[in-house]
C-alpha cells in the first residue's frame, strides 16, 4: 500500500470516529426531549447563596389584656371598720377597743390602774342601774328610792376610764361609753356619760351627784 493510500485511510478513520462523537453529543436533545440533569428548569432558578431566604409572615397572638395594677394615690379605700367619720373618734362602729383608746387619749391618767379598774367597773354599775332601773338598791343613797323615768334594755359599758376630780384624791371622774336599746326602740351603740363616785371616811367608793357645771 502506497503513502497516498494509508494518508486516505486515516483520514477516513478520523471522519468516522468524528462522526459518532456527534452523534454521541447531539443524542441528549433528540432523545425525546428530557432536560439535562446539570440544567436547573427556567421557572425555578436557584436562590443566590448570598439572598437569605425571606421569613415566613407571623401572625401575632392576641391574648388577653393585662389588668392594670391599682394605683395606690388614686381612688378612695374602703373605710375600715374602725374608722372614725367626721373627724369624731368615737362616730362610726368602733371596736371597744377603739373607744377605749380614745377615752385614755382625752384623759389624764393619774389614777392607779388598779384603782382605776375597780372604779370603772363601779361607775358602770351604776350607769346601767341609772338608764335600766335594775340593781338601783345598791345605791339607796344615790338613787333616793326612784325609779328609771326611761328604761334601756341590751344595755353594756363598751369603754371605761377615770381620772381625779378637781385634783383629789378621794373623787374621781368615770368617763363611760356604753351602748344600748331607748324605750323608743331605737339602737345607739355609742353613748357617752360620766359618773362621779366620791370616797368616804371609811374608804368607800359612792356616786355622788355630778356637779352641773362638769355635766
């Protein structure tokens, strides 16, 4: 075989060898159409590593609305059940304990407090013998044999105290709150009154009338 035949056959060799590589690059598009797997589809392109994706829309929850705090400096508080109206320490429904506090607060306390209890204790006596009508027997002296004009019933001392008259040591002053039901039916739990008790020469508490101008 001569050069020039050996140069055609290669020639030949390299044009068929060509041949099937073009086929072989050109088969993927007439293959019935399907998109090359490296080549991402026209409507969904790829999102930039550099484009953070967007945040999903949140709907805010409405719970229920706080209720606000009281405020201290507005409104006015309820009353306490102890609370004097009107500026008066002894309106209102009052402890008896309140009352007493009240009573010592007004008064001197110059009587001994075993003194002072023993004399409230007989001032009450008395009182309610005064306004009842009951137990007046105890103080003939006192009551001269009458009786009460008006009669109280549900009647007890709520507070008691006492301090010396015009300075003495034998006299004193039984300032009572005491609390009861009039003949008219009507409830008062908050009524004052005083009662004098003098001591005699043999050491005895009495009453004694209060002198008008200390009523």
């Amino acid at each position: 075989m001569t050069g020039a035949e050996r140069s055609g056959l290669v020639m030949l060799a390299m044009a068929a060898v060509l041949s099937v590589v073009g086929v072989a690059l050109l088969w993927p598009d007439m293959s019935g159409g399907r998109a090359p797997v490296a080549r991402p589809p026209a409507s969904s392109p790829a999102p930039s590593p550099t484009t953070a994706a967007p945040s999903p829309e949140v709907t805010p929850t409405v719970g229920p609305k706080p209720t606000p705090s009281p405020s201290r400096t507005t409104g006015s508080p309820s009353p306490s059940a102890s609370a004097p109206r009107d500026g008066d320490d002894l309106a209102g429904s009052v402890s008896d304990a309140a009352l007493l506090h009240s009573l010592r607060l007004s008064r001197q306390a110059n009587i001994p407090p075993t003194l002072e209890e023993r004399l409230v204790d007989l001032g009450g006596k008395v009182l309610l013998a005064d306004v009842t009508g009951t137990g007046r027997k105890a103080f003939p002296d006192y009551f001269k044999g009458a009786s009460a004009t008006d009669r109280w019933r549900d009647c007890r001392i709520r507070a008691g105290v006492g301090e010396r008259y015009d300075n003495r040591s034998d006299a004193a002053l039984i300032h009572l709150v005491w609390a009861g039901t009039s003949p008219m039916g009507e409830r008062d739990d908050r009524r004052p009154a005083t009662v004098l008790l003098v001591r005699d020469a043999g050491g005895t508490w009495a009453p004694q009338p209060l002198p008008e101008e200390d009523e």
